[in-house]
C-alpha cells in the first residue's frame, strides 16, 4: 500500500471474533469492542462493520479496496456466527446470523454514539450475501435517526431480503429490477457492472444505502413466482450481463435458477454471485467520497487487481 501511494501509511486494522470466541453474540460483540479500544480503532478515520457470509468469509476484495481508498486509516470489524455456506445458513440459522449482527451493532454504535462528534470515525456497515441480509437487520431506523451513522454497503442481497424486495417493487416505473431507482435517490441507490450510484434525481444524502448486485447472480433475482411467472429482471431491458437467449418457461426455468444457486459463486468476478475488485471500489468511492483520490489512481489500482489479484 505505501508503495502504490508513494508514502507511509498507516496498517489497516482487522477485527475479527471467531464464533467459539465466547458462548454468546453479547459476549462475542463485547470482546470485539474492547479489542478495538485495545488496538486504537476509534482513532482511525473510518471504521467498518462487517456481516460475514455464512461461513464467516469476508470478501477480500471489498475490504482490500476500501483499505487502499483511506491509504490504511480506517478499521474494521466482523464477527462470526455459522460455519455454514450462506446458502445453507440462510433457512437454517438465519434468526441468529441476525441476532449476531444486531449485537455487534449494538454494542459498537452505542459505544460510538458516545464520543465526541469532531473526532469519532465516520461509521458504515457492509456485508454481502447472507451477510448482507443480516447487515440489514442489524439496526432500526428509529434507534439511529436520532445520530444516523454514514452509510452501508450490500453486495449481492438474497432474495430473502424483505428490505431489498420492498424497494425493488416499490422503484419507479421507468426503471429495470436489475438496477431500479428508488424515489429520488436521496437515500438508496443501486449499482451494478454499469455504475449507478452517481444517479439520482437529487443530491445523495448524508446518510446513504449503496447496493452492489448483478443481474445474473441467482441468489439475489431468484423468486418462487418464477415457477409460474415470468421475472421482472428477464424482461427488456435486460442487464448486461443476463444472455438475449435466455427464455422464461414455466417451473423449468425455477428450477434451472435453483441448480443456478448452487454454482453462483464460480462465474469470474463480475458475474453472477462473484463480486469484482473494481466494482467494490467504484461502490466504495461513491459512497465515501475519500479526499484526496483521484481519477488516476482510481486507473491504477483497477489495474493492479486485474493483473491476477496482485497486491503492493
């Protein structure tokens, strides 16, 4: 990282509580926070709160990219709660993963909402797939509305998540379910391969939702209704990455989606379930706007994750 800046800069710091840690999400959530007083975390310029996947993976590819954007000065956090794949976990032990991400939440924001405001770390919470889903469900809007914290990002919600789904139904009418555009984009928007968080009819606000998804990840777009319906997202225009070939049928095609699900990780980055360095990092600097970053090294480090993942 100080050689891609040209400079010293500080290490990014990792926090991450494994589910054996302690017996419970409380206890889990309150050794996170002294582990973060302990290493200088609420001294950094940002702070992360991660939603693992099932397993309790992190996308390195998310956190590589914003660690680069704030050159190392920001700290992030995640906690355990399965050792399953998300598309196990999901119908399984989906009450916990929520619980669990409620209690890191809780116990990390209230300790944040007590420090002073010019110095306390800009607060954002990111998960994806099943960690995105809990991500959600981590926090009510009216326990935060009072001191909203700056912003999330979710990549690749399943199709389980009721928030998602509401603002998908709910996005105007010009606009396709792969990428809607929901109200004037005060609040929400969505990106994909294309972009899409620059969109909006007025001004993103200081509290901001950025979704990452793509309209070929099954694990997001797929439906029930699917078996007798045709999907929003089939229908023109399609995204980009969805085949003109591709036919509605019924029942055939749901259950094609299901066996979709089970290989949606393995497309190449950008495609499906498998979310790509560069689109993380035009998520990110969209939805942070870090000082000092420009168009040139935006270039660069595009170009240093596609040369097979190298990292400086």
């Amino acid at each position: 990282m100080a050689t891609f800046h040209g400079e010293d800069t500080p290490t990014p710091i990792r926090v991450y509580v494994g589910l054996n840690a302690a017996a419970t999400p409380e206890a889990r959530a309150r050794l996170a926070l002294r582990e973060l007083e302990r290493v200088g975390a609420f001294e950094r310029h940002v702070l992360l709160l991660v939603t693992p996947t099932g397993t309790g993976w992190v996308d390195p590819a998310a956190l590589d990219t914003v660690e680069y954007l704030h050159r190392g000065d920001i700290a992030s956090v995640a906690m355990q709660y399965s050792y399953l794949p998300s598309l196990l976990a999901l119908p399984t032990e989906g009450a916990y993963g929520a619980e669990n991400a409620r209690a890191l939440f809780q116990t990390v924001y209230g300790y944040w909402t007590g420090l002073p405001k010019d110095t306390r770390p800009e607060l954002y919470l990111y998960g994806v797939s099943l960690g995105a889903l809990n991500s959600d469900l981590s926090f009510d809007i009216h326990d935060i509305i009072g001191d909203p914290f700056h912003g999330v990002l979710w990549a690749g919600p399943p199709f389980r998540s009721e928030h998602w789904s509401s603002i998908t139904a709910s996005r105007q009418p010009d606009s396709p379910a792969w990428r809607p555009r929901f109200r004037n984009g005060t609040v929400v928007r969505f990106m994909n391969q294309q972009g899409g968080l620059k969109q909006g009819d007025a001004t993103w606000g200081p509290f901001r939702i950025a979704y990452l998804q793509y309209a070929s990840d099954p694990m997001t777009f797929f439906s029930l209704q699917s078996i007798y319906r045709e999907p929003a997202w089939m229908r023109e225009p399609r995204g980009p990455d969805v085949s003109p070939s591709l036919r509605w049928f019924p029942v055939v095609t749901a259950v094609q989606f299901v066996a979709d699900m089970a290989v949606a990780s393995t497309p190449p980055p950008g495609y499906g379930h498998n979310f790509a360095a560069e689109h993380y990092m035009d998520a990110w600097l969209a939805l942070m706007e870090p000082q000092g970053w420009t168009d040139e090294k935006s270039a660069r480090l595009k170009a240093l994750y596609r040369r097979e993942g190298r990292r400086d």
